[in-house]
C-alpha cells in the first residue's frame, strides 16, 4: 500500500522563480482497514484521488495498532524518482530506531574530524560542537539517487562523475564570509563542487547566481558576491582541474559589465559611468556601491590568477570606488546622487537608526568599516575602537544593535580590521569578549539569525584564533579559546593541529605564534597557501602554536 502525490511550493523565494512541484511516496509496515480523501471540507470515503489547495488524504489502521512505521521518499523530479529514492536510501525492514543510528552516526562522523579542548571553559567546547552542527547543515544536496537532478534549464541532468553532489540553497550574501570559507578549510572536494554547482547554474540558466535556491534564480539581497566564492577557491589554490577558468572568467565579465537576466547587477553601464551607484537611480547607493568594490577586486584576483593582467588591473581599479560614497564631511559611506551630492544621516539618532532605508539591514555605523579588501581610508583604528566601545552595554542578541552588530553580515568581518591598523591587541580583546557574550548557552545565546550556518562559522573560526579574508588567502589572527584544536581535514591524512599555551580567561593576548617550531614572521596574518594549505600528498601535518598574555603585546617579537 502507498500514497503518492505532489505539493506545489511557492514559499517567499521559490514563488520568484514560478515555484516548485514536490513529489512523494508514503509507504507503511502495516496494512490499513480503509481510505479516502478530503477536499476542502468535504470528506469522500474509498476515493483514491484527488487536487487542489486544502486536499489530502486519509487511512484507517486496524483499532488494535497502536504504533505504525511511515516511510516517506521525496523528490523534485517525480513520483517514480521519490519512490527510487526511498528504495535507494531505506527499505522496509529497517525500523526507525536503526535509520536514526545510521545518521546519527554519519554525524558523529563527520564532527570526530574536530577536537577542541578547554578545561577551564566547558561551555566553549559544547559551543563549538553546536556551531559545527550548524554550520555542516548546508548547503542542500540536491543531486538524488542515481546522480539525477532537476537544473535550471527544468530539465533533468544527470552530476558529473568528478563531483560528488550538487548543491544549492545558497544564501550567498550569507554564506561567501565564514560558511562556505569553513567548509573550504576543511573538505576542499565539497568546497569545489559547490563552485562547480554555481557553474552549472550558469551552464543551464545562464546568469551567474545571487542566491540560488532549488533550480531557480531568487534575485534575494545585494552585489554579485558569487564572485568572492570563486576567488576564494582560486586563490587558496583549492580548486580542481575541472574548474573552466574560461567559462568562470566569462560569467564574471557578463554579471560585472551586462545586465544579467537574472539576479543582475544595478545597471553595469551607469555604474561605470558614474563609479558609483546614483542614489536617485537606487535608494541602495551606499551599499551597493560598497559590495561591487568588494566584488570586483574578487573579479580582478581571479582575471590575475588566470594570467589576464590587463583585465586584472581594470578590476582592481574598480575595487577602489567605495571611495565615490564615501563622505569627506562626516567620514562615513553615504548615498551619493547622480549629480554628486551626499543624502548623509543628519544627526546622531540617524546615524545609528538600524532600520535606515539608505542602507540594506542596517546603518551608517554598520557600513562605516564594511570594506575588506583594502584599508578604508586612512584606516581610523579610533573610530572602530568606538565602533565596539558603543556596542558592548547592547544586551540583545536578537534586535540590532545600532553600534557593533554580530548578528548581521556586514559587521562579522570588523573586528578582524584592527589588524590593519597594527592594533591586533584589540581585534583579540573584542574577539574574545564577542565568543564569551554574543555567543552562550542561553535560549539567545546565537546572535541574530544563524543564516545557513554563517554566524556558527564565525565563532568557529574566531575561536580557533584566525579568520578568512573571503576571496583571499589570507586569515587575519584574533585569540583562539581553546587550549587545544586538532583538524582532520576531510578526503585526507592532514592534520592541523593547534596548540594554545598558557591559555585562561584573562590571558586573552597573543605573545608570540610558532609554525611548525618556527617563529611566524607575518604575524598577525596567516597565509592559506603558505601557512594552512595540506600538501600535494595530503600527509604533512601542520602545527600552530599561540603562546599567550594577560597584557597586549604591542611589539610582537619576530
């Protein structure tokens, strides 16, 4: 006995792309004495179909069963492929108790690759494994059994044999600063096939995605920062030989310079006329304007990294044009209109009004620092240091907070920025207080929404001490909270293991760093390449060890 059926979704992301059939099959380790369907209010007995918005079905067990298995198999293909799915992955004399061993193990499989220790802070272990759980839940596989699955041409393909899966559900605007960073750090082959999946939505549907979810382009939030994600992989020289440099480089000139069909950019044509967004073309100005810097210097590491200097050169200048909004009067990104006058915030309050409709989820504080790839300006170490100062007495993890903001994008990568400004002292003083106070075991205790695992892959890097600059290969050092971290990376035998000495919860300051027994000369930065990267056999393993102090260090001895 089976139930079949399908149900159409069109949820706030999927209905922009014409929304998407779900299809199933219900399976039972016991037969039933009877059936029939509903419709709206109307119940018809023995009928064995039917449609439409407020419909489903029903069966009757025998009065003496008190307990029922249901195996439920879905697919996004057919009913045919739910019902080999469910085949594929179960049958029917596995009980329930044996398949939530069988995952339950898959977990504890995949988090045993992971060690942290601190006896004198439980609480950060038990929070470490939370993140990891967090962070390890996405993106979606969406290859089914078999290696079929449906593309964004809506017809069925079928993965190719050199990745493993293919993915989607990915909240780019998200996920491109820790997430997708972290699953690179550790499992290079799943990094790689989730830049091969963004290459196939380019392949099927032909734009390059701001978030793809399902088989279909969302258009949801702001830049183009898929880009950042393929320079990430590139220029930690992680990807494969299968990646077309020519088709990436390719998909990155149309979505920087054409209007895209699909989750295009602000007109490519007047941004490059005016060198900024027109506030009086897009209420974005600012933030947009901030995100395509930052999206062009990926385009310019990847033209770079593909030998085209010239068009490399181009982007890097284009990486420069934050400076276009940025407001020599208050010092902070404004919007800016076409005829180039600032719509700057006139007062304090306005200044620190998280829910400002000149900026996107946030305020002028909140984009005051939001540019990573290059030293904003005369980096104002002062000015961010009071960035953070303002934001500490702010109690809730939830509602924005108007100063420092942990629970949105666009403040994660700041408190690493005092590094830039040789005041590492600091970006370990509030790294360390922000994984003790924005991250605890309380109901709140996870800031804001943890988006695909973005927040947990924050506290998971700052914890280990060191924190990607996406679309580099560098990581920026803060102040690990833990006595000892060991990381098997996946698909080999490498091992980075961290040591952390004379570690508490005052000696938050980093002395020295040691790699592999030598004394790190770029301090505070580390280099994936150079520092972090497995070698080509995978067997070499590599040691870090912070020696820290209850006092900043501000000459680090090299």
């Amino acid at each position: 006995y089976e139930i079949t059926g399908l149900v159409f979704i069109e949820g706030s992301l999927s209905k922009r792309f014409g929304g998407l059939a779900t299809y199933f099959v219900i399976t039972f380790d016991h037969q039933w004495t009877d059936f029939g369907v509903w419709n709206d209010e109307k119940i018809i007995e023995k009928q064995n179909e039917t449609d439409g918005c407020s419909s489903g079905a029903y069966i009757i067990l025998p009065d003496e069963q008190e307990q029922i298995t249901m195996y439920v198999g879905i697919s996004f293909i057919s009913i045919d492929q739910a019902r080999t799915n469910l085949h594929m992955q179960t049958n029917m004399f596995q009980s329930f108790d044996s398949l939530r061993t069988i995952v339950q193990q898959k977990w504890l499989d995949e988090l045993s690759r992971f060690e942290v220790s601190a006896e004198w802070d439980r609480e950060a272990e038990i929070k470490f494994n939370s993140a990891l759980v967090h962070s390890l839940s996405s993106p979606t596989q969406w290859d089914e059994s078999n290696g079929v699955y449906l593309g964004f041409d809506g017809q069925i393909h079928t993965k190719p044999d050199y990745m493993q899966h293919v993915y989607t559900d990915l909240s780019i605007w998200d996920v491109f600063r820790t997430q997708i960073p972290f699953i690179l750090f550790h499992d290079s082959q799943r990094a790689n096939d989730i830049i091969h999946s963004i290459m196939i939505n380019v392949e099927q549907g032909g734009d390059l995605p701001k978030w793809p979810l399902a088989n279909g382009y969302t258009g949801c939030m702001i830049g183009s920062h898929a880009d950042i994600l393929i320079s990430d992989l590139i220029m930690k020289k992680e990807h494969d030989q299968h990646l077309n440099l020519t088709q990436v480089t390719q998909a990155l000139r149309k979505v920087a310079n054409q209007n895209q069909v699909h989750d295009a950019r602000f007109d490519p044509a007047a941004y490059i006329k005016y060198q900024y967004v027109p506030y009086d073309m897009d209420h974005d100005s600012a933030p947009l304007t901030l995100s395509y810097s930052y999206d062009d210097w990926a385009i310019g590491n990847v033209m770079s990294a593909a030998g085209l200097t010239d068009e490399a050169k181009e982007y890097y200048e284009r990486s420069t044009w934050f400076e276009h909004v940025f407001d020599n009067k208050t010092k902070f990104f404004c919007p800016k209109n076409a005829t180039g006058n600032f719509y700057c915030p006139e007062n304090e309050i306005e200044f620190i009004n998280p829910f400002d409709n000149r900026y996107v989820e946030g305020d002028a504080w909140h984009y005051r620092f939001f540019v990573p790839h290059k030293n904003p300006l005369e980096y104002d170490a002062n000015k961010l240091n009071t960035f953070f100062q303002r934001g500490q007495p702010w109690t809730s993890t939830l509602l924005p907070n108007p100063y420092y903001w942990p629970g949105n994008e666009h403040n994660l990568f700041s408190v690493w920025q005092f590094n830039y400004a040789n005041r590492s002292d600091l970006t370990q003083k509030y790294a360390r207080w922000l994984l003790n106070h924005a991250y605890t075991m309380k109901p709140d205790g996870l800031p804001g929404n943890d988006d695909y695992g973005t927040m947990s892959a924050w506290y998971l890097f700052t914890s280990m001490g060191f924190y990607p600059l996406s679309g580099s290969s560098t990581y920026l050092i803060g102040s690990p909270a833990f006595d000892r971290i060991k990381i098997t990376r996946k698909n080999t035998e490498c091992v980075l293991l961290i040591n952390v000495h004379n570690n508490s919860p005052t000696n938050i300051y980093v002395e020295r760093v040691l790699l592999n027994g030598e004394i790190l000369l770029t301090f505070p930065f580390l280099d994936h390449i150079d520092h972090l990267k497995c070698s080509d056999d995978n067997q070499s393993n590599i040691q870090l060890d912070f020696f820290m102090s209850p006092t900043p260090v501000l000459s680090y001895d090299k």
